[in-house]
C-alpha cells in the first residue's frame, strides 16, 4: 500500500498531535502508512507527488479562506497557499481527497464557490446531520446511517455550491455539511475524527481563538462530554479501505 498524505493546517501542537492521533485511529492507520505533514513547520511541499501516496486527507484548522488577505498572520497565509497549490493537480487528476472542515473552505473556495461568514456559521457542539439522496449512495457514508449527529464548530461555510459537485449530507443549521467534486474528491464541514474526548481537547486550546466566549468553555465542555458521537468516523474508515490499495 502506497501511504495516505495527511497534511495538519494547525499551528498548536497540542491540537495537532491530537489530530493526528484521531486521523490514525478512525481510519485504521498506524504511523507506517501515513506520511505526516505539518504545513505551519514545512509549508514548502512543490515537490510532493501525488503518485506517491493512496490519498490525501486535510485536518481542520483556525484558518478562514474568505479572511482578507491583507488581515491574515503570514504563517496562516503560508499554511493557505501551500493546501491551495495542490488543489490545482488534485482536481484535475480526480485524486483522492477528503478536506475536514477547513477542508470544506479550501475546496470550495478553490472550485469557485461562495465561502463566507454571512449565514450558516455553527457554534461549537454537536448538530443533526442527514444523508442526501446522493449521499444515500456514496460509498463513502456506507453505514453511516439516514441520520447522525456530528461536531461542528466554524467561522465561515459554503454559501453557494461549486459548479459540478454534490451535497452528500446536509443539516438545517448549515446546509452543505458533505461535498463530492467528481468521483473521488470529499470534503466535511463537521470533523468526522472527532470523538468527545478529542472536541474537549480542543475547546480547551482554542477558547480564547473567537469560536466562542471563553466563559462558556465549562459548559460546553459538559455539552460535549453528554454526546454519544460514532458514526462520522466511518467515513474517514470507508475513505482509506476505499483508496488504500490505489
């Protein structure tokens, strides 16, 4: 098997690993079949092949696409140019590619959606999800289930869908929460790593990062802590045993 590319847009460490860790463990991976890297230490991938590697899976981050340009820190700029350098070859190859929530923000952006914060941000906690009909029949959200509930928490969403992709999963607080770009390019809004012990983690690290006011963290905490969330992380597991033998 060919490694899967797993490129982490966070520049905490704390919340880095800790994707990591939950990228490998809801996929079935171990450290052996992945090639790890952190864009905020080594922005400069232009010599990356994409024939390489089984697939390409993009952690989340506090990065917004639609932020101006002339506001954006220069390491989160660099993190945005390096993903954005890739996508070019990605979707023309049709390469396999799963975006968790950032991921959302890169790819449609990148295919010429609308990405912004005018409506459809969600606050940090769990929301019902449902299965499109299309989603209904991806191979991706096999035993998923209709209906699910997933962790969300971001700034910006799609607004208007890219031309040529569809909407696998959606949800009355945000709309497009899964998109497929030709037959084998994916991305979420909602984390499909994310268990609770992992949305803990990070409310802690990102508190003061403007998703929320700092003195609610406690109770989101317990809010998190009462969910029972399980299914999200079979896509990340449908996607590497779909992609993993090329």
């Amino acid at each position: 098997m060919k490694p899967f590319l797993i490129l982490q847009l966070r520049p905490e460490t704390d919340a880095s690993n800790s994707e990591f860790e939950a990228i490998l463990n809801k996929g079935g991976l171990t450290k052996k079949d992945v090639h790890r890297i952190r864009l905020d230490e080594n922005p400069n991938i232009d010599g990356l092949k994409l024939s390489d590697y089984s697939g390409i899976i993009v952690g989340g981050g506090p990065g917004c696409v639609s932020d101006n340009e002339s506001k954006k820190h220069p390491l989160e700029k660099a993190i945005e140019n390096a993903i954005m350098g890739m996508m070019g070859e990605i979707c023309l190859r049709d390469f396999p590619f799963l975006g968790c929530c950032y991921g959302m923000g890169i790819l449609g952006h990148f295919l010429g959606g609308v990405v912004n914060k005018e409506n459809h941000s969600e606050e940090v906690g769990a929301t019902d999800c449902a299965l499109t009909d299309a989603g209904k029949d991806d191979d991706l959200l096999k035993g998923v289930g209709n209906n699910f509930r997933a962790f969300v928490g971001h700034k910006e969403a799609v607004q208007t869908m890219p031309k040529h992709c569809t909407n696998l999963v959606t949800a009355t607080t945000c709309p497009v929460q899964m998109i497929k770009y030709k037959s084998n390019i994916y991305a979420t809004q909602f984390h499909p790593e994310a268990d609770c012990a992992e949305f803990e983690l990070r409310i802690n690290i990102y508190k003061n990062h403007g998703y929320f006011d700092p003195n609610d963290a406690e109770k989101l905490i317990a809010m998190v802590r009462a969910e029972n969330i399980d299914m999200p992380e079979k896509i990340l597991r449908n996607f590497v045993e779909k992609y993993r033998r090329g």
